[in-house]
DNA sequence: TTTTGGATTGTAACCGATTGCATTAGCCAA
DNA sequence: TTGGCTAATGCAATCGGTTACAATCCAAAA
C-alpha cells in the first residue's frame, strides 16, 4: 500500500501512452469516449490520485489562493473565512490562510511565503499599522492577482470590497442625532485604514447635514480594544461639554465602554447613548443591547474569493480596479434608543 | 519580470553545475562556504525563488498541514487556528483549511481533498454527526499522521489533544451542587462526541459523589444552537420538578437559556443558576456573567501542530497513541453564585 | 483506386530541483 | 614519484504530468 499509483502504470495496463491518459483524465475532447471510460475504471481500480506536483511544475499553477487577515480569532473574520472557505472548496481551489497579528512585520514576511508558495491570487486585510504597497510589488510584478477586502489599499491593479464605511458612519451619526444627541464623541481606530478614516468622515457630513459643528476633540483615535474603552470613557469625562452619544468604530470597544460605564453610573441610553460596529455576536447580549451597523462577513468571504477565481478563469475581464461595495444595515437596538422606547428589536 | 529564476540560471552565471546550487541552497555541508555565499549573493540578487512543485514532486513532502474543523466562524476555533497558525508558520509549515460544517459528508469530502493534496499531515475536529474512520483510514495506510483535536476519535494509530471534559464536568457540577443546587438540567450535544459524553460522565460521578440519583430524563440531548437554548427552557418547564441549576454543555446555548429565562421572569441565579462551556466572549458580557470552563484553544491549536510537526520530523518518536491532555479550568462568575455573593470575578 | 480529412493516439521534450555515484583537485605520507 | 585520502564539485537519472507536434487509421470523396 505504499507505492503511489502514476499515469504509467494505468498506460500499461491499458497498452496506451501516458499521454492519452493524461488528456482522458482531464477530460480532453480528443479522446475516444471509450477510452475514457475504460481509463477513468482502472485509475479508480488502482486508487490513483494525480501528484499535484508533477501537474502543478508543468502547469505553472496552484490551484491556491492565499489569504492574509490581520487576526483569526475575531468573530467577523471567522466569518469571512467560513464564506471563503466554502466558495474556493467548492471551485476546487485550496486557502493557504495566514495573520498578520495586526503587525506589518509579519503582514510582509507572510506576503513573501505566499509569494513563494506561488499562490495564484491574494486576499488581504490589512494589519493596523501597515504603509506602503512594498511588499505586493512582486505580486503584481508576476501578474499576480492582490484583491484587497474590508481594510483595503488604493492601488490601481488591485480590485476591492468593502461596505460603504462613510454611508455606514453618516448614518449611525444620523440615528443618534435624530435621538436628540447633539455631542457625540467618535472613538476610531488608526485612521490610515479606510475603514475607519471613512467612517470618519461620515460621521463629519452626518454632523455638517445636521448643522451641528465639527470638533478634533470629539474624535479619539485608539486601537479600539477593550482597554480603549475604558480609556475613552476616562477621555469622556475630561470634556468641557458631556456628550450625549458616543459612537465607537467596533463592537468590542463599543461594550468596554457601556460596561465602563454602567460601572461609574451612567444610565444607558438616557444619560449617553451608544453605537457601535460589527453587530458582533456579543453586541446582542450585552445590556442595553448595541446598536450596531450589521456587517457581512460571511458574503464578503464568499465573495472576494469568488472575484478572484472569475478574474483567474477569465470569466470576467472585468477592469481589475473594480470595487464591490457590500450592503450594510443599521441595527438599532437599546442602547441608543431614547425616543420610541416601545419598539423592540 | 514575467520570467522565473531557477537553479540554473544561477549555476550558469557563476559557472557551476545546478548540483552544487540546489546543495548550496540548502546549507549542504560537503559545499564550500564561499561557494556558498557567492551562490546566495546571485541568487538573492536575481530574486531567485525555490520552485516548491521542483521539490515537492522530488523530495515527496509538501510542508503543508491539513487542517479540518467543524466550523471556522466560532470564537473557540478561530483561537485554535491562530494558535495553529502561529506555530507552523514559524516551522516553516503552510495550513490548508477546510470546514465541515459539521456534516459528515462534508467532512469525508474535504479529507478526500486533503489526501489529494498530500499534506504531511492532518489535523481533525470531527463533525457533529460523524461515525467511522473510513475517511481517515488512506492516511493510515499511506502513513501520513492523523491527529485528532477537541473532539476526538479514538484510534491506535492517532495522536489526540483534548481537555479533561469528564473532570471538567465534574467540577462544573460540583460547584453547583456546593452552592445549594439538588435538581440539575444537563444540557448537552450528540454524545457521539467524546467531548459531550464526557461531560455528562462528569456530571453524574458529580451526583453520585454527592449522593443525588441520576435520572435520564434530566439529560436533553441538543445540537446546542441557540434555538435549543429555548426549547430546553420549555424542556425544564415540563419537567415534573422545577431544577435549580442548568448545566449547559457550551456558553453559545446557555446564553440563550439566560436570556430566555430572564424574559420567562425568572432569576439567574437564585432561581436558577446557570454554567456553561467554553468560556465565550460573550460569556463575560452576558448578565448575569455566566460561569464556565475556559478551554485553551490557542494552546490546544498550538500544541496539536508542535505534536505533529515533532512527529513528522521524527524529533519525538514518541508512541503515535499519545494523548495530551491540557489543563481546563473552572470560572465561577455570577449566574452560579448563589452563597458568597461578595466575591466578585 | 487514390486522395483527403477528421478522429484518435503516440512521441518526446519539457517543468526545476534533488541525489547516488562518480570525478577532480590538492595534500600528505611512504 | 606514487598511492591514499579528503574535500569539493559534476553527471545524469529521476519525480509524474503536460502538450506541441507528429503519426496512424479509416471512411468518405474524387
């Protein structure tokens, strides 16, 4: 049982040459239905399986996609690789998967294993503080194709998808405004990423359509752990002015401060109103519920590496700089409900 | 750039034969050492890359780990597969990963995949439903090592990691019965998994150690979604004796229980106390905060990848029947704590 | 009968790295 | 000078499919 099974022995067996069965393997119009048939009968007979590697040499090609995330253990990610995982499997493409630990160190030593992997296309989010485009040169040197997916990089050969984090960031500030807040703190993450410095800016046209003034020292830029939450509620209370809402760019970040809060006395929503981003398993459970802006990790999974296979097949010649924008949805739950207290969700 | 480097681009610059190259890239002893480093120079200069399908298809090894779990998007797994992630990588092992989603068919499918693809090795998290080896019984035969993880299945010739869930459930179950409790609802999954049976064998040495008599109809069997939370709610109202604590075999469906609960009007925990499994992220957040088992997922994703890369490399020529066994340990947090209400966690 | 052309199948040269078995050079001792 | 020995390098086969370019066969057309 320990001798592997080669395109040869089945040509010997059947008085054909390696050739024809190989071609009848993958299925070559040229040959003789029959001859398949019969070909096809002895490699199952045998247990032959073909070496990806003689094929893999020969064709140039993997059958591999890389995907390169900033942390595994983040609930939205896990859902973006459950939705990747299921599309590639299905095509019959493999997923090399990698985290940068939100470091852009390991984000450039994983892009060069990938790169010698010789996967045929990449998927990244970028790490925290990643700069520059270095690293994929050679990706894009080699004609490789780089999708960007969630916290993505400009770049004119590189495709994308996203939500729409300034529609998304408009209208939670929109929400807590028309629930009668007028000071809303906006606690970010590192605003080189699109994701945040965009929701940014939403929340700034959400205030400039409302009419109310726009503020630096309403913005605090952290790394949006459960720390920063605390940290920002501490932030909070040196303010000239209480605000009424704080508007915090993820979930996890987001519930550190309710609970900090909670804990020095404030009453949620009445006193301060909350939102925050991701609709993370946890923003359901906490008490208020968060409202939250539900964000689709499963599809966005799916369809990045769907993009990328359609781009590697040739189904679509699509402009390689085209951008899929995901629909995004505000949850509007407890925590920043001070008006219709009746509705529940 | 579109044209690949190989071995002997490097040997005709430098005017030696591509033995010597591939011997020198791979710190072979019998090679000069400034052979060596004249043929690193060019190489690094060229941007050479070693072509992984050359040397697969020669050497017969892909560096390369199958991993198959039941789910990527739980936060249990995703700390599994960073802690998978990070060790191999730093071997210089690449992970090919594929999901279940807990279906049997799924998962003979993606080892069939798996076997294709000749990983030096597979790491398995069986299905929720999944009877027999046969699936895994190629790999025996070709020698290429299994390792089961979490939820296991017990062969001769598989290594496994796991918690000590019957003691873990023994604890769980002890503690509520310190706290007061005499009528306890054991809610747990199929218990085909070792770890779901386990669990209920700790809970009735628990019992029986404390003189309370096990009865069946206080075990409900579950899938443990968060659907069954509620249907084990209605479950605990039929029963003839209103319990006194629920034992939920993971945080996701005891979560559900609380919630339900505390809407049905009752109190956690002085009516009913709760524990769960797994300590989840949510389980902190919940209120009451729930009690549960932390489970090193991290470490177990870790170790299950050194064990087997020690196995591959023969440095452990440990009996391949070895079991390891990870330390688990108890959180008592407010939805068991019925006496000393004081201490907070 | 000869020609023509489509349908099948075969030949052989790759793809790039690895490695058992020489071979060569250089040095020391006999 | 010669033999012996070690260190360093080269030769050439090999891993298993793939594919451009024939070659072959056979029936239909001329």
């Amino acid at each position: 049982m320990e001798k592997e099974v080669t395109i040869y022995d089945i040509a010997k067996i059947l008085n054909l040459s390696p050739a024809t069965v190989s071609r009848a393997l993958n299925d070559h119009p040229a040959i003789n239905s029959k001859t398949k048939l019969s070909i096809a009968n002895t490699a199952a007979e045998l247990g032959y399986r073909s070496n990806t590697f003689a094929s893999n040499l020969r064709r140039k090609s993997t059958s591999t996609l890389g995907v390169i995330v900033p942390r595994l253990d983040s609930s939205f990610m896990s859902a973006v690789l459950a939705g990747m995982e299921e599309v590639a499997n299905k095509a019959g493409y493999n997923l090399l998967i990698s985290q940068s630990l939100e470091s852009q160190g390991k984000e450039k030593s994983n892009a060069k294993t990938m790169y010698n992997s010789r996967v045929d296309g990449l998927l990244v989010s970028l790490a925290y503080d990643t700069e520059g485009f270095d690293h994929f040169e050679n990706f894009v040197k080699k004609r490789v194709p780089v999708l960007f997916f969630d916290r993505i990089f400009d770049h004119s050969e590189c495709a994308t998808i996203v939500i729409d984090n300034e529609k998304a960031g408009y209208d939670v500030t929109s929400h807590l405004i028309m629930q009668g807040c007028t000071h809303i703190l906006h606690v970010t993450g590192n605003l080189k990423r699109n994701v945040y410095i965009d929701r940014l800016s939403g929340y700034r046209k959400a205030l400039e359509a409302h009419g109310i003034a726009f503020d630096e020292a309403w913005v605090l830029e952290t790394d949006l752990s459960r720390e920063a939450g605390k940290a920002a509620v501490d932030y909070m209370e040196k303010l000239p002015v209480r605000p009424d809402a704080i508007f915090v760019a993820n979930d996890i970040c987001a519930i550190s401060c309710i609970q900090e809060l909670k804990q020095r006395g404030y009453r949620i929503p009445e006193d301060i109103a909350i939102a925050g981003f991701n609709n993370d398993p946890v923003s359901q459970v906490v008490e208020p519920s968060l409202t939250t802006v539900y964000y689709p990790g499963k599809e966005m999974g799916a369809i990045a590496v769907k993009t990328m296979i359609n781009h590697l097949t040739g189904t679509s010649d699509i402009d390689p700089a085209n951008s899929v924008v995901l629909q995004s949805e505000l949850l509007i739950r407890d925590s920043s409900r001070k008006l219709q207290r009746e509705a529940r969700n």
